[in-house]
C-alpha cells in the first residue's frame, strides 16, 4: 500500500488536499513547525497519523520538501528503485557540487588571515578535483528502522544523482529569484522543464 501525507501547520496549504485520493492532510503542530524543528519529529508525526488512519504499517518513507519546486517522478522513482536495487537503509537525492564549494576551495578566517579548512598545497585545478555531490533537499528516502532509530539518513546511505538545474533547494531570495529565472527560462523555451 501507498499513500501521500501532505504536513504543514498551514490551513491554506493543508486544503490543497481537498479532493485528492490517498492524500492525507495532516495538521503539524506548531512545536513541530519551527525554525528550529527537525523534519524527523514532522516525519514521524505524519508517519504515526496516516498509519491510525489506514491501519496499514509502512516498511519505507519519502520525504519531498516544497522547496525543490523541480523535483520531478522521475527523482522519486529512481530514488525508491536505487534504495531496492541496493538493498540501502536509506537514500538521498544529491546534485554536483558547485566548483567554487569543493571541500580543497574552502577557507575558514581566523582573525583576519585566510587558512585552509581542508589543505590543498598544490592549488589543485578545478577540472582535476574529484567530483564532488551534495544533498540537493528533492528526495530524502528511508526504511522504517532508520526513522525509528531517529534518523532520516542512515550511515548506509545511497545517492540518487539529479542534475545542476534540478537540485535548486530554495532556502533564500536568492535561490527563489534563480527559480523564478529558471521557470521563465522554461517558459519562453515553451517547457516549465529543462
């Protein structure tokens, strides 16, 4: 059995469920909706609701956050058949890495002088650094055990790799202006996807 959990605080957002099969409206609440909480306390929650409601036990979880607006069926299919295929306790989206944030370009001050947070000596050219894949927010994926461990990423994780114009996490007006530019991009190429 599947089903969908729609979470939020928000009535507004909670009754776009309206009228949706297998789409469950779950009221978060607020000590679970705060710049400080934990999606785990949110997961569960919703877990604990949608299984009271369909008296079904779920063996697996998929968290898709609203802020990877291009997240498309395609990440979550290929996300649930990596995490099958091998055998994982869990299974995160990732998207490459910006060239200027790799790990050996990274700086930390100390006072007013420059050093190194992971040392590079040779100033290693860019097109010579491993790639290097960060957790891009579209699709998070776990067995049961993980989340009952507390977890919504286990130690044994897999990446599902998606590509730059898709791993847009909107976590500032930057990154919302950029999504905006990306849509209209799409538009005007007559397709809302890259």
């Amino acid at each position: 059995m599947d089903a969908v959990a729609l979470s939020s605080d928000s009535d507004e957002i909670l009754a776009q469920a309206a009228g949706l099969d297998a789409v469950y409206a779950i009221k978060r609440p607020e000590h679970l909706a705060g710049d400080k909480s934990r999606a785990i306390g949110a997961v569960i929650h919703a877990l604990e609701a949608v299984e009271a409601a369909t008296q079904h036990r779920f063996d697996a979880v998929a968290v898709l956050q609203c802020t990877s607006p291009f997240t498309e069926p395609a990440d979550i299919a290929g996300t649930i058949d990596l995490l099958e295929r091998t055998g994982a306790a869990s299974a995160v989206s990732v998207g490459p890495a910006e060239h200027d944030m790799h790990p050996l370009k990274m700086k930390q001050l100390v006072g007013d002088r420059l050093e190194p947070l992971f040392e590079d000596r040779d100033l290693t050219p860019t097109h010579e650094l491993p790639d290097i894949w960060a957790r891009n927010g579209s699709v998070y994926l776990c067995r049961r055990s993980v989340i009952e461990s507390g977890e919504l990423i286990s130690d044994d994780a897999v990446g599902y790799r998606m590509p730059r114009e898709r791993s847009i996490d909107i976590d500032s007006d930057l990154d919302l202006a950029f999504a905006e530019f990306l849509l209209q991009r799409g538009r005007d190429h007559g397709s809302t996807r890259r």
